[in-house]
C-alpha cells in the first residue's frame, strides 16, 4: 500500500471518527467531492483555491505550463494563469462552436493538476500535508479521474490522500471509464471500514408546520444551506417534512447568497449549488432554467459530458415540452449529444427516441436523424455499427433539409448532414466519393453564404477532408487543408499532432517532432503526442530523447502498448534484456493479447535462453495476429536452433511472404545454406547484400557460389 486511505463506514460522523483515528500528518485540508456544490472538479478546486494563487504568484513557470488545465478545472483562477486561444470561437456567433474536446480531455486535464501538485507542493512550506475528500460516491467523473490519478502518482509522504464514502461498493460511471477510482483504491489505498453505530437509524420525520418546533425549522435551513449533502438522516427528514413552497423559499434564499458569492468571484458555484437551488426555488422555469443553461453550456464547451447531460436532466425535470417545446427540446438534445460523446450511445438513442415522439417539427426530426446516423457511423463500439442504417438515417436528415424554406439554412443543413454522409462513406471504403460531398459543401456554403456566417463549419469541413485525405492518402493535400484550418483555429491541438502524425509518413520525422512539440503546449499531459515524439525521435537515432517520451507517456498511462514496445526495443538494443521485459511485461499487464508485445517477449525470452516460454509467446502473438512477420521470424529461428531446418525455412517463407525484409533475407539463407540447399541460399544472400551492402551477406554469398559451382562439378 501507498500510505493513502479509503474510508467507507454509514453517515459521516462515523466516517469523521475513523478518519481522526488514523493519525494523519498535518495540516489536513477537508474537501467535499459532492458534485452539487460545483460541478466537475468540485474537490480538485477546493484544493486548488487554497492553494494555487500563493503557488502561481511564487512560480510564474508553473502558471506557464499549467494554464490550460488549472482554469478548466477551476475558473477562479483564470486571472491568475496565460489566456486560451479561443480562435475560431471568437468569429462565431452566439451559440456556435467549432468542435468540442475528446472524451478523454478530463483524463489529460486531471494529469495536468496532479503535475502541478507534484511541482508546487515541495517548495510549499504551509501546504497541506493530509487531503480528506469527503462524498466521493457523489463526485463527478472529473474528480473520480483526479482522484485515481492522484492515488497512483503522488506520494503519501507529500500528499497522504484520504478518501471518504458510504458503506456501499464505489460504482464505475455509466458509459466508458477513462480510469477507474475503484481500482485506484484497491490498488493504492487502505481500507478503513466501520458499521453503524447504535442510534444512528433515522427517525420519523419531525413536524415542521405552523406549529412545529424551532429545532425541526432550524435543521431543515441548515440542511437547505449546506447545499442538501448532509448524509445524517435527521436534516434531511426534517426537509422532507415541509410543504413546497416552505422548500422552495429556502432553496430561494440560499440561491441569493450564492449569487452574490458568485458576484464576488466564487464563479465555479455557477456549476454546481447556484442552479441546483434556482431549479428548486420560486422561479425555476425563469431562473433556475436559465442558470442550468449557462452551466450546460461552459461544461459541454471543456467536454464534461456526464455532468453536461445531468444539467440537462435535471433542467427537463421542470420544463413542459408542451408549454415550452424550444426549452425542452434544447435540453433534451444537448443531453442526448453530450451522452453520445460520453461514451454512452444507448442512453442517447433512448432521448433521441423520446425526442421524437414529443415533436412534429421538421427541423427537428432533421437534427435527430442525422444524431442517430451519428450513432450508427462512429459512437456506437465497433460490433455495433452499422453504415446501411447510418446511411439511411442521414439521408432522411438530408432530404429534410432539402426542403428548408429559409435559404440560408436550407443550405447550412444540406451541407451539415452531407459532411454526415462523408463519414459514412469513409466508413464504407469510398473515399474518393467522401472528398466529393465536402469539397462540394465548401464551394456551396462560400457560394451561398455571407461571409463570416457559420465560419466554425467551414473550418469544419476543411477539418474533415484534411482527415479524409489523409486516410485516403493524399498527405500532401491533407497537408494544405491544416494550413487553411490553422490560420482560423490556430489553438486546437489536435490539428498540430495530426499534422505531426502526416509529416512522420512523408518521412519529415524532425517537422513531425515540432508540431507533436506544439500538441504538448497546447493541451495537459497527452500519452499519445509523447509517443508519438518518442517514435520519431527514434527514428533519427535519438534513443536517449526517445526513451524519455516514452517513459513519459507510461508514467501517463502505464501499459501503453506501443510506448511499451517502443521503450523494450532500444532497451534491448543496448543489451539490457531484462530491462526490456520488464517494459513488456508491464504492456502485456494491461493488454495480455498484443501481438507485437508477445512477440517481442518471445524475442527476449528466446535470447535468455528460455526457449519453451518463448515458444508459448510466439504462439500467442500468432494466434492473435497471424499475418505478424517478426512472430514467424522468431520461430523460424528457435526451430533453426532446434535443428528443423525443414520447418525453419517453412516459418521463414511465411515471414518474407509478410514483409520482404532483408534481415529475414540473410536468416533464412542462413537455413538454406546449413541444409545444403546452396542456389536458395544465395539467391536469399544477394537479395540481403543489395539492400544492405552487408559484408557478412558478401561473404556468405561467396561461400555458397562457390559450394553451388563444386556441386555442379
């Protein structure tokens, strides 16, 4: 164990007891996780607004390289780190946005805090040396993966992490887990359980009426005040017990001392309490829909779906799609799209469905068909997708929107759900037609267009046939498309190592390594721009920079199979075998039925001399990759060493059927020419000599010349 603790037992006094037992260092800093305080990050910003603005006023460089993750996750401190560059955001009208992060943004950005702590917390005299998160069944996924994170990479010594919750086993989050905080806890942290203690059971509700006690009074307002997070059952009994309007004028009140919080620059409450109470209170249509909305809104623009589509829910909760149908229907397809990028498709399908039974718009029914060809086409898992109903959904949002009346729109909408039918032709192998549809919508939305309307989408399109070109191979035009779509949305980092990734296939390795450079100032801590540097800087001989990425992008995700396998292959060329399978194996930890990782564990094991547990990897590899010619290669070898020429040359032929290689070449006339088999060997020899100049290859071409002219003789 790490030194962290996990803390489970009913009702927080009991969980505050056991927590007091423990003997923690100090001092200790208490944040509550609940998501209905703030939203996402609720206890990683509790943290950091205590700490951070003495940090980053002592430590302008922290501010520099943590700007982007430290006002994501807590808005406060905004005014104290560089701005973002909004680009395209800032040409767009109101309500336009040009794409919205990965699933996988909060990951980075929870990455991205836990550096900063492991930077600023040494120099910190009068930081605190205990962190106890309180309610952490009730926190949002972005503190879950804060958490996780935290667990595994800070040390006890500096941060003793204590992490508290009610008896029940912690769920895993609806949808695809980024990291998983139960696991972080089983694998870093210390349980600490404890019962219910005697008198703790609730009791019945307690009279609030006209003539109820003060007491009763007086605990359900405080339960009201603290946001209604107290897990005690008598405040929340006694809030139970009053009328309606008694609840609402509370949560009324507490709304306007949390309005003139946020006033003074508590503005991370608009996230969480601040609508959570408007939508309870006398106004919720007006006022609480409104503050749900701004939140909605900030949340799904940083790209924290789980909590953008529970804003959702909970604004629908009050809303009529009878009496306010544009209101409802916001709502309902934000919270379809945000659970759709989530992770969560099903859920999406079900709103989607929902949708369409309560309206008879047409623009409407548009908007949902081309979503739900959008599930089939990309969110749905790989098993499940499905191009003929992808297809069929899109071109019903298509001819819909053929038939707009608004000019305008009716050309918008033609080409957005066109952009829709390219991907599902990319999907079908028909890229050449893919290319059709969106360079036929730029030239129509520059042709009917105004100039400066929907900007974002003609960035849009440009992005998708940069992807397209890609895939298709064009990289030099896929190249001119991230020019035209840099120059409007130069802070988006994904442009930078897409471009890097078509520069590495071009062979421009040292351009590649500048804009996977760029990705890294432009986004927190990002496994896959580390590896992806690591490779190219291998690729110009520069093991030592290379392995330094790819330590970084497994201190990242540890198991990263190809920063594994990256990080094995030079270890193993400067001779420390070991060493690379150690990275191996902790790859093959994470992803036991990677190919290229057992095969190069068969590789390693070969050369210990552990020939049956290299032969078992092999076969592994094989099994899970059959067309994987270093797999063959190797076992062609340890059969050569067997002595099975015959089955040496059989693994051997399979291996250059796979990839003509030249070292496969030159082993496999090595087999030849043991076997007497002179002219094969040669043949493998000069093939080997040409593409590398070998002398070894000269020399062995020779000797089997010369023998081959003997046996004629």
């Amino acid at each position: 164990m790490s030194g962290h603790y996990w803390i489970s037992a009913p009702h927080s006094r009991r969980r505050e007891r056991l927590r007091d037992a423990l003997g923690l260092p100090g001092p200790s800093l208490t944040a509550d996780a609940h998501r209905r305080l703030r939203g996402p990050y609720t206890a990683a910003g509790t943290l950091l607004r205590e700490i951070a603005p003495e940090i980053l006023r002592a430590r302008p460089d922290l501010a520099d390289r943590h700007y982007i993750e430290l006002q994501q996750s807590t808005h406060e401190l905004t005014p104290l780190v560089p701005p973002l560059v909004r680009g395209v955001q800032e040409q767009s009208s109101a309500g336009e946005i040009s794409r919205y992060p990965a699933r996988l943004h909060s990951l980075r950005v929870a990455h991205g805090l836990v550096e900063f702590l492991l930077a600023a917390l040494p120099d910190v005299t009068d930081a605190p040396r205990t962190l106890v998160v309180t309610n952490v069944e009730h926190a949002d996924v972005t503190d879950q993966e804060f958490l996780a994170v935290a667990l595994r990479r800070i040390p006890a010594k500096l941060l003793t992490i204590v992490v508290c919750s009610g008896p029940e086993p912690l769920r895993e989050p609806p949808g695809e887990v980024s990291v998983s905080l139960p696991d972080a806890l089983a694998a870093y942290a210390t349980p600490v359980t404890g019962p219910a203690e005697p008198g703790t059971e609730p009791d019945a509700a307690p009279s609030t009426g006209a003539g109820a006690p003060a007491e009763a009074r007086r605990a359900a307002r405080a339960f009201v005040d603290g946001d209604c997070v107290d897990d005690e059952p008598g405040p929340a009994a006694a809030y139970a017990a009053l009328t309606p309007s008694e609840r609402a004028a509370l949560h009324e009140r507490r709304a306007g001392e949390l309005a003139e919080r946020v006033e003074a620059g508590e503005t991370s409450l608009r996230l969480g309490a601040l609508p959570y109470h408007l939508l309870r209170g006398t106004d919720p249509v007006g006022a609480g829909v409104a503050a749900a909305r701004r939140a909605l809104d900030h949340c799904k623009y940083l790209g924290f779906y789980h909590v953008s589509a529970e804003i959702s829910e909970a604004a629908r909760a009050v809303l009529s799609a009878e009496e306010h149908p544009d209101t409802w229907w916001y709502f309902i397809r934000e919270a379809s799209a945000c659970l759709a990028a989530g992770g969560r498709p099903d859920e999406s399908a079900a709103l989607q469905h929902e949708a369409r039974t309560r309206t008879l718009s047409a623009t409407h029914h548009m908007k949902l068909a081309y979503e739900t060809g959008m599930l089939y086409a990309r969110h749905y898992p790989p098993e499940r997708r499905d191009e003929g109903l992808a297809r069929a959904w899109v071109n019903q949002a298509i001819s819909i929107s053929d038939l707009l009346r608004d000019p305008d729109e009716r050309a918008f909408f033609s080409v957005f759900n066109r952009n829709g039918l390219a991907l599902v032709e990319v999907r079908a192998g028909r890229p050449d037609e893919a290319l059709r549809l969106l360079d036929e919508g730029i030239e129509r939305l520059d042709r009917e267009l105004g100039l400066g309307k929907r900007s974002w989408h003609r960035t849009g399109l440009r992005y998708n046939r940069a992807q397209v070109n890609t895939m298709s191979g064009r990289l030099t035009e896929a190249l001119e498309d991230y020019a035209e779509i840099l120059a409007a949305d130069e802070g988006f980092s994904d442009h930078y190592f897409n471009r890097g990734v078509i520069l590495r296939k071009l062979g421009r390795a040292e351009e590649a390594i500048d804009e996977f450079t760029r990705t890294l100032r432009l986004e927190p801590p990002f496994p896959e721009a580390y590896y992806n540097r690591g490779d190219a800087r291998l690729e110009l001989g520069d093991a030592e920079g290379a392995l330094a990425d790819f330590d970084r992008a497994l201190e990242l995700e540890p198991g990263h199979p190809e920063a594994s396998l990256g990080r094995a292959g030079i270890l193993a060329d400067l001779g420390d075998t070991s060493a690379a399978l150690e990275s191996v194996t902790g790859g093959l930890a994470e992803h036991p039925e990677h190919p290229y990782l057992l095969s190069l564990r068969g590789r390693l094991l070969a050369e210990e001399g552990d020939v049956s547990a290299a032969r078992e990897a092999l076969e592994a590899a094989l099994r899970n990759d059959p067309e994987l010619a270093e797999a063959w290669a190797v076992r062609a070898e340890l059969a050569y060493l067997d002595g099975d020429l015959d089955l040496s040359v059989t693994d051997f032929d399979r291996a250059v059927a796979l990839a003509d290689r030249a070292d496969f070449r030159f082993n496999r006339g090595v087999v030849h020419e043991a076997a007497g088999r002179y002219g094969e060997a040669a043949a493998d020899f000069e093939v080997a000599l040409a593409a590398t100049g070998d002398p070894e290859a000269r020399s062995h071409l020779d000797s089997c010349l010369r023998a081959a002219g003997q046996a004629r003789a």
